[in-house]
C-alpha cells in the first residue's frame, strides 16, 4: 500500500481538509501517476455532502485527474514512465458485456466503476483525484496531448467528454442549429466544441450576463430565457439542444424550439422528475434523450480532437487550502469557468 496525501470530507457536513488516503500496490495492468491538477466538478459537491446518496467517509472526490506516470507494471503497454496521462470519471468496468465490447464502457451493464464512491475489484472503495497519486489499470488511462496547457486540460476529463458524446453522436456539425442551455462548467465546453464541430452555436442562459463570454467562446447567438420573446423567436429552430442544467427548467419550453426530427439531450439532472408533455414531442417528430459521459476511446477521440483545434477549458487555478472556498463559488456560479486544483499545493 501507498499512503499518499489527499483531501477529504470527514462528514456531509464538514469541509473538506488536509489528510493522508491508501492506494493500491501497483499491479501489473496498474500505472502510478503522480497528480498534477485535479478540476472542481458540481458532482464532486453533490457526493461528499451526501445529496446523491449516503457515502462513506473520510471521502476523496475528484474526476477530472493529469498527472505524469511515476511508475508502471510489469505487463503495461499503453503507458510509460514520464507520459501525461489522464483520468476521468471511471476508472473499470465489466469489460465482457456487450456494451464494454463495443467501447461503451461509461454503459457498462454491471455499472462501470466510478473514480470516487465505487466498489473496486478489491472491495475498497475508490477514492478521486484530489491527492497526490492514483493507481489505475492502464486501459483507463487517457494519453494527453502535448498541445493542451497541462494546467488547463483536467476539466476536458469530465466536462469535455460529457458535451462532447452527445454532439458527435446526435450529428453536430456544418448546417446544424445546436443550442446549449446554461453556461457553466458542462456549457462553456459545449459551445467549444459544437463551435469546432463546424455547428451554428445558441446559447440559452438565464441572463445576457456572460454574452460577450459565449461569443468569444465561439457561440453565434445568445439568447436569455428570462426573456419569453426568446422562446417564442426560436420556436421549432434547433436541430440539437444540450441542457447542462441540473435545475428544474420548464422543459417543454425547450422542446418546442426543436425543429423536425431534432433532440434534446440532458447531460445535467434534476433530482425531481420532469413532467414531459408527450403531445409537445408529436409535433416535429422531437426526442428527449440523456448521455452520460463516453466511453474510453471516445475520450481518446475527444482530447486529440481539443489538441486539433487550439480546445481548451477555461479555468482558474486554486492552491489545495481553497477547495472549501471554491465549492462555495461554484454553488453562485461564481467560476469562469471551471476550478483546477494545483495539487503541488498538497504535496
Ligand atoms: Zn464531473
Ligand atoms: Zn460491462
């Protein structure tokens, strides 16, 4: 075993602090990384203070993890000491059901198992990356472009591949109208990449406060859903809508400014149901969908692609003894766009 520093939640209810966790020898499919930043995601909140269910604790979070490989096993061949790897949202699956062999890990039927909260195959469980090392098995581990800025890519771990899958797969690209509802963590990255995908990029964020920040981003309109006139403006418009809001929007609103055969997709969550108007997806033959992150090699596919095209995530960076501080900005949406922790701060 290797007792690494970390921070953890000791309780739901308690800041997160300064402690040591266990991680695993490193086996012979493992890679040891040492962390080099970590990014802040909303879901990392919602786990340590027990809104999505009890955990266990003390409890690391964190999935979006760089780092550089400090060490290898004996039968790894994907990576190699001194590489810039990184991890994301899980960190194993099944690997023999039908949707693990097609490369759809993130559907794993058994449940893929998740970098923080999960039941490993050791029967520990899984601890995120806000710490100074992980050990993960090599084939969930992602190879990072030299192109992206080290200290900006972490948030590409789980922000990037959660817009990403679903705009690739719902077709974005040159003559699609794809609106991006909200612009936070999830929103800023879809407008980069819808934007790159050679998509007519809408924002639709509840004030024209961060305008000027969609546009630079690459959006061609924005719009603000306070205003009514916008969703009468955009009725039946929008081939593909990515809702990044976790909040209980009126969704059939948003339905309505689908035009034939277009989709909204949910990649955010409210914690109550949605009552959907069937009636509202007859008309233009509309489909309400939802994604969850991507599996492995689309990930691969989504980093290469952000190095393609000069993507990367807007992100301010923080010392280990302001994750507290920063939890608190991102519950005001007072980040631009996603924190970064600079784990050097914790070593
Ligand atoms: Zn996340
Ligand atoms: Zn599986």
């Amino acid at each position: 075993m290797l007792t690494v520093n970390a921070y953890a939640a000791p309780s739901a209810t308690e800041p997160l602090v300064a402690t040591t966790i266990e991680r695993r020898d490193v086996g012979a499919k493992d890679v040891l990384i040492e962390i080099a930043y970590a990014g802040i995601c909303h879901s990392d909140i919602h786990t340590v203070r027990g809104e999505w269910g009890p955990q266990q604790y003390p409890l690391t979070v964190g999935h979006e993890i760089v780092g550089v490989v400090t060490e290898v096993g004996a039968d790894v061949t994907l990576h190699k000491v001194g590489d810039r790897v990184g991890v994301g949202c899980m960190v194993n699956s099944c690997r023999e059901c039908v949707n693990c062999l097609s490369g759809n890990e993130n559907y794993c039927l058994k449940g893929n198992t998740g970098t923080y909260t999960a039941v490993d195959r050791d029967g520990t469980i899984t601890q995120g990356g806000y710490s100074t090392h992980i050990v993960v098995v090599e084939d969930f581990v992602l190879r990072i472009p030299e192109a992206i800025p080290f200290d900006k890519v972490a948030p590409l771990l789980c922000a990037g591949i959660t817009t990403y899958s679903p705009l690739k797969h719902w077709n974005a690209g040159p003559g699609k109208r794809v609106a991006v509802v909200g612009m936070g963590g999830l929103g800023h990255m879809a407008v980069k990449i819808a934007h790159a995908l050679g998509a007519e990029v809408t924002v639709l964020s509840q004030t024209l406060s961060k305008k000027d920040d969609g546009l630079k981003l690459g959006a061609d309109h924005y719009f603000a859903t306070s205003e009514r006139a916008t969703f009468t403006d955009l009725a039946n418009h929008f081939d593909l809508i990515i809702n990044t809001v976790s909040a209980n929007i009126n969704i059939n609103h948003y339905l309505k400014l689908l035009r034939l055969n277009g989709t909204l997709v949910s990649v955010g969550a409210p914690p109550e149901p949605l009552p959907i108007q069937v009636f509202t997806l007859f008309g233009n033959r509309r489909t309400f969908a939802g994604s969850s992150i991507g599996g492995i090699r689309e990930t691969q596919e989504m980093l290469d692609f952000c190095a393609e095209h000069g993507i990367a995530p807007e992100t301010e960076l923080i010392a280990a003894d302001q994750i507290n501080e920063a939890y608190e900005r991102v519950l005001k949406s007072d980040v631009r766009y996603r924190f970064v922790i600079d784990v050097e701060t914790m070593k």
